[in-house]
C-alpha cells in the first residue's frame, strides 16, 4: 500500500513524522569501540540520525557550547556509562559527559540510559584512577532513571537501537491515539446522519404529525445501536420522503440526532454531512500517515470518497432539483431512491461496511 505522497497541514510529510535526531554521549576512550556500531545500528532506523562527538572532534576534549546546545535541539538522548567520568573542562566542575547529561534533564528530553554491569569484567586501563565522580554519577542514574544495564559493548548496538525504536513508537501511539480520537469524533457524526436518515419516516413524513419510533428501531432506548441494515428500515427509506413540505413547528424528541434543528431535513442532511466530512478531512490535513497508521488512512478516504457521502451531500439539490423537474413543491422524493438517482439502496449498505472498517481500525483496543 502507498501511503500519501502530500504533506500534512505543518509541511511534515509521512517521513518527517519519523524523523528524530538522537544525541549519543559517552565518554571517549573507553567506549570508543562501542561508538560506531551503536550509531550505524540507529542509522538503521528510518529517519533516525545520531549526533555525536565525532561530529566535531573524536576525543573527550570537545566544544562544550555546541555539544549542549545539539542536545537542547535532539529527540532524544542516549548516554552511555562504564568506569570513565570524562573530561573537566577549564571554569567547569562537571565533565563534559555529566553537563550534557543535566541539559537533557533540563530540556526534558526523553533519556535512553545504559550503564556497565559491575560486575562485568572491563580492561583495568578503561577505570579511572579516582572513582569517587564516576560512581556518584553511575549511583544517581542507577536510582533516578530506568536504566539498561549492559554486560559487554558488543550488546550495546542492539540494546540501543531497541530502545530508540520503541520511544518513536511509543510517541507515536501517544499522537496516533489523538488522532483516531479526532477521527471517532467525524464518524460517530456520520453515524447520527444515518440514524437521522433512518427516522425520518417516523419524525417528519408527515408533516407536522409525529409517528411513533417502532420499538425494534433501538435497543435498550438507545437509537445509535439501532440495526442500520434492517430490512425493514431500508424498504421505508426506499418510500419516505426526503424533503417534507415544510418543517416541523416544533423541534423532534431529545433523543433525535439533531433534535432541535428546525431545517427543512433534506438541509440536516446534507449540511451535518458535509460538517462530518469536514472533521474527517480536517484530521487528515493535520496528521501524517505515519501518525494516524496507514489503515487508519485508508480507511477514511475510502469513506471520502465513497459516492453515498456526495449523494448525502448533494440531497438537498436532488430533492430540489427533482421537485423543480416535475413541476411540483410536494413531490415526495425517496430517501434511498431506486429509479432516475439509481442504486441508493447497495450504496447505503456498502457505506454501512465503510464505515464499519473505519471503526474497527481507530477504535481502541482492549486493554490487557
């Protein structure tokens, strides 16, 4: 499946919303070995680019100001500790390593932290000679952060790019699950269409005189859980009328979607139609297709695009223009019309499975 070559609203197309720059910290000596696989095991990742200090200078002596400031502007950062405390710059009191640390903290980035086992067997060269800063730091992240601890640096390539693959998905899920929220918002709309629709024989066929809602109509009172293929509401669909003569005197029961609207029906119709179709385009425009999954997208422009939403639509002008064709203001025009409209009867139900799968993509799954 393609997903959609347009930028969302913001400009960010679907890769962008992938995109994150990660900040990877260590010292240098000891952990040099270790640099270069975890950073290409990210690169791995789409859209996942490592800022490091071999990007200024391969050496624990590196330019304090830029290291700060790259971590102020990633998306996350990754530290990683074994028995070195790093390089004191001249005027500081931390190293290096530590002060990139607390502006991670400071700017609230998510914090991916790896620490060497204790007990793990490390070259007596890789320590240093005084461990008093080094363990402080190590303790601290030990009781103030979820770490990962590590046994060997060949386990670090793995262990990270797991880690930042599953903090972009946990954003994502977070953003994806106020999307399909927005999106519940624009079918459950729909769905009060379609129950208006199907109540129309009963509120406004005729005129002003209310007929009762038939008992089999809703389920527990509830109209939304009402069977939307009965058989038995299709075949008044296909004979009620769309547009009575003129609208009630008084405003349909609570429980009618749009019960005070006081429109002719054939305008409720077509107008929270279109404010329905409107929310779903709306929550489009703002999301990537990475955001909102692929499923989810497609799903929703199958329901754009579907012909019963434009008939939906334009009820207001067929019922208008059907009138003005023969000549007469109390014409009565089918709901689901079968003659000159055509097929209105298979476009409903098949709206129906639209909407349906629509539904089951964005609909939450249980928790567990």
């Amino acid at each position: 499946m393609n997903e959609r070559a347009a930028p969302a609203a913001d400009g960010r197309t679907s890769q962008e919303a992938l995109r994150r720059t990660i900040y990877l910290s260590s010292t240098y000596a000891d952990l040099a070995r270790a640099r270069g696989p975890i950073a290409k095991a990210i690169a791995r990742l789409q859209d996942h680019t490592v800022v490091d200090m071999e990007s200024y200078l391969a050496s624990d002596q590196r330019p304090v100001d830029r290291c700060l400031a790259d971590v102020a502007a990633c998306n996350y950062y990754v530290g990683v500790f074994a028995w070195r405390y790093g390089f004191v710059p001249p005027q500081e009191t931390r190293s290096i390593t530590e002060l990139e640390l607390r502006e991670a903290i400071a700017s609230g980035k998510p914090r991916l932290i790896f620490v060497l086992d204790e007990r793990a067997k490390w070259p007596p060269d890789l320590y240093d000679a005084d461990r008093e800063s080094i363990t402080r730091l190590r303790r601290e992240l030990l009781d103030t952060h979820l770490v990962t601890v590590f046994r060997s640096v060949g386990e670090l390539p793995l262990l990270v790019s797991l880690a930042v693959a599953n903090q972009t998905m946990l954003e994502l899920r977070g953003v994806r699950g106020i999307a399909h929220q927005e999106l519940q918002g624009g079918l459950g709309h729909l769905y009060d269409v379609l129950v208006f629709l199907a109540l129309l024989p009963y509120i406004a066929s005729r005129g002003v005189k209310i007929i009762p809602i038939p008992a089999w109509m809703s389920e527990r009172g509830q109209l939304r859980s009402m069977d939307l293929r009965d058989e038995r509401l299709i075949a008044a669909l296909t004979k009620a009328s769309i547009s009575p003569p003129q609208p009630l005197n008084s405003p349909y029961t609570s429980s009618v979607p749009f019960g005070t609207d006081r429109r002719m029906t054939d305008a409720i119709v077509a107008g929270e139609t279109e404010a329905a179709e409107e929310m779903l385009r709306s929550t489009l425009a703002r999301y990537s297709a990475a955001e909102l999954g692929v499923q989810a997208l497609h799903a929703t422009e199958r329901v754009l695009s579907h012909p019963f939403l434009k008939y939906l639509k334009g009820i207001r002008e067929l019922a208008a223009a059907r009138r003005h064709m023969e000549d007469s203001s109390v014409l009565p025009v089918a709901i689901l019309d079968s003659g000159i409209a055509g097929g209105y009867a298979a476009n409903y139900l098949d709206f129906i499975d639209a909407l349906e799968a629509l539904s089951s993509t964005i609909s939450p799954s249980p928790a567990t």
